[in-house]
C-alpha cells in the first residue's frame, strides 16, 4: 500500500473517532430531556383536575331569600344535581342534540313536475337559432320550477337519558360553583303585578341591566306566569321542563324552594329506573 494512501486512511479513522466522541453527550443530554418530559407528564396525570376539586368544594347549602331579599332560612341542595363533576364536552352535546331537535325541517319548494304551466314544447328543437327546451316549467324561465331547493327532512337526533340527566346536571353544578343560583320562598303571597315582581328581582341582587333569568316554578302557577311573563330578560319555565340550554341561555337561575324538592324527586326516580 503507497504511502500516500496510507496518511489519507488514518486521517479518516482519527476524523471518525472524534465525530463518534463528539456525539455521546448530545446523545446523554437528549436522554435527560425526555426524561423530564415524562416526568412532568405522569405528575400532571397523578394530579387531579382543579374542576373537579372545585365541584367538591362548593357548598351546597344556599340562603332561602323571600320577596325582600332577606334570608328566611338555608337550604341544602342535591349533591346529585348541583355537586356534579363538570363534563364540558357533554353539556356541548347536549345543547347542540337540543337546537337540533327544535328544527322543523317542513320547508318545502315546487320542482318542474309540480308548478303550474303546460307540458307542451314552447318552439321547435332546430332552426330558430336559439337554445333547446322542452317546456316552459323548467327552472331556467320565470315561475319554472326551483332546482336542487329544499325539501321536507327530519333533522332529529337522540341522547341516551343517562347522557341528558349527567349534562343537566353538569350544568346545574357549574352555576352554583359560579354563584349564579338563587332559591326564593313565600313569593306567591305577592299581589299578582308585574311592578311586584320587577322589585322583587332588585331585591334579589338582579338588575334590570343584567335581568338574564330563567325563573323556575315547581309546576304550572297560571298567576305567576301572567304576573312575570312581561319583565325584559326573564324567562319562567317549571322544574320538569328545564333543561340544560336553558340554564346555559340564562345568567341567573332563580328556583322556588319547592322546585328543589321536585328535583331531588326526579333524580332519585331517574336512579332508580337505571338501576
């Protein structure tokens, strides 16, 4: 082997023997890296979500306030309703399976076949030097028929019961947590006006700026409904039909101490078919 082959092969060899030392602590601090990453990983996981930390810590046990606003007495909640943990997601299809549903889906357009005019071909196929048509109901001429337009369709979707009470209650425990609930007594001693019913909501803590409430009723109070259904931003509804929008729509929720009974009713009655 020539000499000058022989430089040139050990120049390579001492090129690679430094390449390779130069490379294992890159390699060591790439280790350590990922080592941290996990780590912090399995610390994240080990620890519980502040959400539900949250939820456990709220106090379910709420002042009773009459027409005045001063407390008459306390009132625990249902765990099961008000100290859910707060599924985000599922309060988010809960909503959405409820728009859909309030969607008709009876629109509905005349193709060709159905609008009013003859079947007859309105000129000759060749030698008038204009395009081609067999009749004058067709979508391109005045009172044609509508092309590809809407027709009747069901847009309805379904959701496990489970699914609807564990959302609805979601939602019930996300307002308390926020402090946006209130349970009101004796508020059917009132005279049945409206301007009666407007101070009692002041009294409450509810502006007539922010008045976005829902009212709930523990059933159909005829008087009650004539006496509220005027004041801006306020909705009434009865514990049986409330739902997880509506909580959602509203920024207060306001609840008859009797409506809570009706509550706590319902959930047990609702464990008890699922068992």
């Amino acid at each position: 082997m020539p000499k000058v082959l022989k430089k040139t092969v050990k120049s390579v060899s001492k090129v690679k023997k430094t390449v390779k030392v130069e490379k294992k602590p890159v390699a060591k601090k790439a280790v350590v890296k990922l080592t941290a990453k996990i780590e912090k990983k399995q610390k994240q996981i080990v620890k519980p979500s502040s959400k539900a930390m949250e939820t456990k810590n709220v106090s379910l046990s709420v002042d009773v306030l009459d027409s005045f606003g001063k407390a008459v007495g306390k009132i625990t909640l249902p765990r099961e309703v008000f100290g859910a943990k707060i599924n985000k997601q599922l309060i988010a299809q809960a909503v959405r399976v409820y728009l859909v549903n309030q969607r008709q889906g009876t629109v509905s357009i005349k193709t060709r076949g159905e609008v009013d005019g003859s079947t007859r071909k309105i000129y000759r196929q060749k030698g008038t030097g204009r395009a081609r048509h067999g009749g004058i109901r067709a979508p391109l001429f005045v009172k044609g028929g509508v092309a590809h337009g809407p027709k009747p369709k069901e847009y309805n979707l379904s959701m496990p019961k489970k699914m609807k009470v564990a959302a609805f209650a979601s939602a019930m425990s996300e307002k308390i947590k926020d402090g946006e609930i209130k349970v009101v007594a004796g508020i059917e001693k009132l005279d049945k006006k409206t301007k009666e019913f407007a101070k009692a909501f002041k009294n409450w803590g509810i502006s007539e700026e922010k008045r976005s409430t829902i009212f709930v009723l523990p059933k159909d109070m005829r008087n009650l409904y004539s006496a509220m259904r005027n004041l801006a931003g306020v909705s009434i509804t009865t514990a049986g039909r409330l739902n997880t929008y509506d909580v959602l729509k509203h920024k207060n929720v306001v609840l008859m101490k009797e409506a809570v009974d009706v509550f706590a009713k319902e959930h047990t009655k609702s464990a008890k078919t699922d068992k």
